[in-house]
C-alpha cells in the first residue's frame, strides 16, 4: 500500500513537472513492478517525445512491448538486454553517482570510492557565462562576496552558509551557472538529479540522499548541486499523510540543518523551475534561504549561446548579432534546438548533392520559423504565481522581470 502511495507522489510530482526526464523514467519503472505494461508504455512514448533515442526509455520500452506480446519473463529479460549492448560500459560513460539500493534484494553499499570520480572540478568561470549581469551581481553579492571577503563579512555579521536556490523558466542555463559558480570558487562540483536519489525501496532513497551529503562533505570545498529540487522538496501539505516521498523531504530537511549536520565547506545549490512548489521548510534561514531569478538569456546571452553551439560546425555568412536580436523570447535549450535544426537541413542537402555545404542564414532562419518558445505555460503559471501568491514578497524579482517584458 505504502509503494502504492510512492508511485500516486511521483505522478502528481510528474503532472506538475512532466518535462523532468529522470522522474518519468522512475514512473515507467514502478509501473513496470507492478505489472501496469500498457501504462508504463504510455510514459515511454511520452518521455521519447522529450528525448527521442534515450537508451535507457527505450530498453523500458522493449520490455513493456515484450511483456504485453506475452513473452516469459525470461524473454522479457533477454529483450530488456540485447546481445550487443554494454551495460557495464554505458554505465561508465553514464558516470551513475548511486549504487542501486539493492542486488537481487540484498543491501549493497550506496557510495564508494569509485564514486568521487563523479565529483568534477569545473574550468568554467562567471566570465564565461555570456551576459545575464543581474544573476551574476546577485551570485556575488550574495555568495561569491562573503565568501572571498570572510573578514569583511563577520565584521557585518553575514556569511555565505545555508543554500541559494536558482529559479526560473527550463532551458535558461540554472546547471551551466552552478557548475561557474563551482569553478569561480576553486571548488569540487557534485551535481545531483532526482534519479540519483530515488528509488522503489523504502528507506533506500533518504540513505541514497545522507549519501550525497556525506561525499560532498568528504570533499569539501564543494559546490552540492541538487537539480529539479521540486520534485526532490515536494511540499508535504500536497502529499499523501502515509506518503513515503514526505520523509525524503525530512531527510533532506535534516541533511541541510547546521543543527544536526556540520556542512562547512558544502555550498548547496539547487534548481528548480516551480519555486512555489517546494516545500516552506526548505525556504527557511539556513536551508535555502536565497533565491536568484534567472530568466531568459538576454542579447549578450544569447550571442554566447548560439556561437558555442556552432562553434564546430562548418558555417558560412551566419551574423550572430542580426540572429541574437530576433531571438529574444526563446530560452538557451530553444536555441540550442535552432542550431540543431539548421545543421540538420545543411546535412540534408549536403546528402543531395554529394558535397559539404556549410550552414548558411537561410538554414538558420528556416530553422527559426519552425520553433517556438518552449516557455509559455511557464510564465502564465509565474504570471498567476506573481498575482495570486506573492503576499510575502518572495516573488518580487519575478513581479519586476514580468513587468519589463509586457
């Protein structure tokens, strides 16, 4: 009944959040236990939309298909892994920072040492993040500030503990900028999703979650980045009161208290793209009492976004200041998408004729008029957020972005 629960949580969380790729993922696998094939494979077309070619959705998918033709559940296992593929390779490349919580129902250790691998030293600076002055004055003032200047910063009574939770519409850059705050810092980078956390047995994600915790304390200085922080600090007053999902939220509550757990050295990031989401008790002082908008990337941004994505492609009479200019409205993950388009017709006609063409302007602007801003719904669901739930002020900053964009 509790499992029932878990799997009713992560669909509500998944109604709110359908574009979060590992949260769908954990779905199909749930309903997958419990037999529900046809169900899981709805959530496969739905999750293949998002991610066309994702290997791990579609090995879901096989075995869905598999079990519905009727096959024998050692058919369906032999689907689940063609001769060919490499697991054990796939899962290096993916770099997975959990170990699964059980073996064939038998307890395995959850961090190893292999698993510091996966904490990274970025390269990236502020100065690489194109554009976006506000975010970066605002990381500065208040994280980057009293960190570089600890004198200055006690001599004010402030200092840079407790968590920042970087908000806004998808694709607009929240992971990029983590991953240059990390490295303006000089420290570790620990990038956490909420695949890496959850997991069908119970207890097994809130010891999967004191894990993460712990390696990023072992090897501090280090930036903890927790992505999708909706999904993970869900708001308990909307779960279930037998809910399994609440106590890895009283978990992650506890890991983030000074008062239980020393976490000098730990700087804790999070992302979120539904702020109003998140549970009251992860916004108090302490836990993530800062929040920075980020929006959608202005006209410096979106110069430094289309040129990294052309960088190293074979291009011929492209003005990035006239496209960066008529681009404004679509977020880093649409441009990146223009890029995409554009090469993929350059490709086509290359294919036609037998020679290389570089990617021109028409291809670009032909690419233009196919794509929309994937961020709409988001700003009506911020416009109602600003309007209807704002008494505390705690959306001031997003009130004052909107109101510039009318």
């Amino acid at each position: 009944m509790a499992d029932d629960q878990v799997l009713t949580d992560m669909l509500t969380m998944l109604d709110r959040s359908p574009e979060v790729l590992a949260l769908r993922v954990c779905v199909i696998e749930l309903l997958i236990e419990r037999q529900r094939y046809a169900d899981g494979l709805a959530h496969c077309g739905v999750a293949l939309g998002h991610d066309p070619g994702n290997a791990q959705v579609l090995g879901l998918m096989t075995r869905c298909t598999t079990a519905l033709s009727g096959a024998s559940p050692a058919q369906e296992t032999a689907a689940a892994a063609p001769s060919g593929f490499d697991w054990a390779a796939a899962e290096h490349e993916v770099g997975d920072i959990i170990e699964p919580a059980f073996v064939h129902g038998v307890p395995t250790d959850f961090v190893t040492e292999d698993d510091a691998a996966t904490v990274e030293r970025p390269a990236l600076r502020l100065a690489d993040v194109g554009g976006m002055a506000e975010v970066k004055r605002q990381l500065d003032l208040t994280l980057l500030g009293p960190l570089r200047n600890p004198e200055l910063a006690k001599a004010f009574g402030t200092s840079a503990r407790g968590g920042l939770l970087l908000y806004g519409p998808p694709g607009c850059g929240k992971t990029f900028i983590a991953s240059a705050v990390a490295g303006e810092l000089g420290a570790n980078f620990y990038p956490i999703e909420i695949a890496d956390i959850l997991d069908i047995y119970i207890g097994a994600s809130e010891r999967n979650l004191h894990s993460v915790f712990e390696l990023a304390r072992r090897n501090a200085p280090c930036v903890l980045f927790l992505d999708e922080v909706d999904a993970l600090g869900h708001k308990r007053s909307q779960m279930h009161a037998s809910s399994g999902m609440r106590t890895v939220v009283n978990q992650l509550l506890t890991e983030m208290d000074s008062a239980t757990h020393s976490n000098d050295g730990v700087f804790v990031l999070g992302a979120t793209n539904h702020p109003w989401d998140v549970d009251v008790a992860l916004r108090r002082p302490g836990r993530f009492d800062r929040m920075i908008f980020v929006g959608l990337p202005d006209l410096a941004a979106r110069k430094s976004i289309l040129h990294y994505h052309l960088r190293e492609r074979p291009v011929a009479g492209i003005d990035l200041n006239a496209l960066a200019t008529h681009t404004d409205g679509l977020s880093g993950a649409d441009l990146a998408h223009v890029c995409t388009s554009a090469t993929q017709l350059a490709m086509a006609d290359s294919m036609r004729t037998g020679e290389v063409r570089p990617i021109g302007m028409p291809d670009v602007q032909a690419a233009l008029a196919q794509i929309r801003a994937s961020t709409g719904a988001w700003f009506e669901s911020a416009r109602n957020v600003v309007e209807f739930a704002n008494g505390d002020g705690s959306y001031d900053e997003l009130a004052r972005y909107l109101k510039g964009r009318r």
